[in-house]
C-alpha cells in the first residue's frame, strides 16, 4: 500500500493524488456522478481499492441526501422462515451498495409499528423492507404515509399482494392434492395464526383443493404457528378419528402434531399422515421424517430488496427472482388403511 503519512487512515485526497485526479473527481465518482467518463472513473476505484479507502457514509449522506440504507421492519421472533431470510436481505442490499437497518416490534399494537417506523425514519432509511406479515400491518403503515417506498417479504400492497398469496396458495395445494392423491378422503387443516398473510392464503389453496376433488370440508383448526399447539391439536384431534390425514399450516406446528398423536397412541403414518409447509432444516430428522411443502427463503429475501429497489429506482429486476415451491415427500404421508393411492412427487 502506498505510503500515508505514518499508517494513518487514507483520506479522498490520497486517492486523488494515486489517481491523478482532483479530489473532487474523486467526490464524483463516490457520489455517482453521471459526468464522469469511465476510465476515469475506473482510475479512481482502482485507486480506493489500491489505499483500501472506505468512504465516509454519514458524510456521504450529507452530500448526497441519500442514506444508501434500507430499514428492515421485523414483527415476528423466533419463526423460522422469517428470520432465516434476514441474512438474504442483508447480502442483497449489500450486494447493491446498501446498508441495513433492522427495527423489531415489541408487540402487535399500532404505537409500537409507529416508534419501529419512526426509529427507521429517523436513521434516513430510503425504503422498508417489511417482515411484520399481519395483515393490520400494511393498513397501519398506509395510514402513517411513511413518505419511503415499502414491500414485505410476505406480500405486498395491491397487485403483489395477490401474486404473493397466489405462491402460497399453490403450496397448499400441492400438500392437499399429494394426500388426495395417496387416497385420502377426510382431511383437516391445522391453520397458522389469525390476520396472518401467509395463514390466510395456505387456508384457501387447502379450501380450494377439497372443493376441487369434491370431498368433505372439515373446520380448520385454528392454530398459532408453535409446535406447542401442533401437540395440543393431536392430542385433541386423536379423540375425534373422523379423518385420516392432516396438513398443517407450517412445519413446527407439523412436529408437535406428531409428538401428539405418539402420545395419543396413533401411528404415523399407519393411523393418520401428516403433511407440514416450510421444509425447515428439523424435517427430515423428526421420526417419521415429515412431508412438506419447501420454500425458498433465500429467494424470498432477494426478491424482497429487488422489489424494493425497483420501487426506489424505477427499475424491473424483481422479476428476475422465482420463489419456488414444491413437494418434498419423506415418510410422514401413506394412503390410509385399506386404500391404495399413488403419490404425486413434484
């Protein structure tokens, strides 16, 4: 590294003196200036790599009026879908040049989303990337006018919205249609939790694939996404014995569904098959290993900060990201006693 004055820190105008440009070319370049021409502007980033020279951000800002952060609304603690695709949306934004800021929500309330929101706000966040997927909370959000751009990692306001819940239906779908086609005929849904996003969608694509296949509807199970209430549920549905398959809303509560029928005596899946939706990295280690839909949430980060980035920009690259969904069949799911189905394996 060239030498800077006794190993202190490089500043701009070392770079411009490596460069053989004035330090407010180098200003420019940081700053995304349309007038520079290429090769000068690839003298200098040559430059700033040679010094390892790290622009100062805040400074940045206050030159630029633009943060290069991207606040990240957290409302959930502890699912695994959700948080696991945190760390996409940080290398996404990273990735584009931005930083992230993560706010999480103390609770459900509306003075709790505004003082998340108004924290975010407060360190100049250019847009919101929304992982709070209630449904109150997008109405919250459009009734505070934020004044940044906003998408959610579950779904978005308007038309995304609905392509969003279209993706989650059609997972549901594929773990119904997989326990129809094994030639189950009595099959309940565990539901997750109430004004959930993703809850409501997974409900419909189960409601649609029974309608379609003409069979009997059962109540959902109202449920809450824990692995506390899948056992609660299985200890409760083995009193009842009018079906011979479940699918849970998501897989932890899929696990204690389990859990529940083996104390309860049923067997899986000789007695009764289960079907969960997520494909966390605990299902195919639970005894039986269990049947479910996977997700990419990776994929979901990405297509996330890409959907954002194209509100901020006026860009279309979020198309570029798929969010895939399909069956994964472990040895949780058999057709029932007497009956012989065939599997659908996508």
């Amino acid at each position: 590294m060239p030498d800077t004055d006794g190993g202190r820190m490089p500043s701009m105008r070392d770079v411009a003196r490596l460069a053989n440009v004035s330090h407010q070319t180098v200003s420019r370049v940081i700053n995304e200036h349309p007038s520079i021409r290429p090769e000068t502007r690839q003298r200098v980033l040559e430059a700033m790599e040679t010094l390892q020279y790290r622009p100062n951000r805040a400074a940045r800002a206050l030159v630029t009026s633009r943060s290069r952060t991207i606040g990240v609304l957290l409302g959930t603690r502890g699912e695994y879908g959700p948080s696991s695709s945190v760390a996409a949306i940080e290398d996404a934004a990273r990735e584009a040049g931005y930083l992230v800021n993560t706010a999480n929500l103390a609770d459900g309330s509306t003075e709790a989303l505004s003082e998340a929101v108004d924290h975010l706000l407060e360190q100049a966040v250019e847009g919101l990337v929304v992982i709070a997927p209630q449904v109150r909370v997008f109405d919250v959000l459009t009734d505070l006018r934020v004044g940044v751009p906003f998408v959610s990692l579950q779904s978005e306001p308007g038309e995304l919205r609905t392509e969003s819940s279209a993706h989650q239906m059609h997972g549901a779908r594929l773990a119904t249609e997989h326990l129809i086609a094994l030639g189950h005929r009595e099959i309940v849904h565990i539901a997750g939790a109430q004004d959930w996003i993703e809850a409501d969608s997974r409900m419909r694509g189960f409601l649609e694939a029974i309608s379609d296949a003409d069979l009997r509807t059962h109540p959902p199970v109202l449920g809450d996404w824990t692995a506390d209430f899948g056992y609660f549920a299985g200890r409760e549905l083995a009193r009842r014995r009018d079906f011979t398959a479940v699918f849970a809303a998501n897989d932890v509560m899929a696990i204690g569904l389990l859990h529940g029928f083996r104390d309860a005596g049923l067997d899986v899946p000789r007695a009764v098959s289960v079907v969960g939706f997520d494909d966390i990295p605990l299902a195919p280690h639970v005894w039986p290993p269990l049947t479910t839909v996977h997700q990419d949430f990776q994929a979901l980060g990405r297509r996330a900060v890409a959907l954002l980035l194209d509100e901020m920009h006026g860009t279309s690259t979020a198309s570029e990201f798929e969010v895939e969904h399909r069956l994964v069949v472990r040895a949780s799911a058999a057709p029932p006693l007497g009956v012989e189905g065939v599997a659908r394996r996508t």
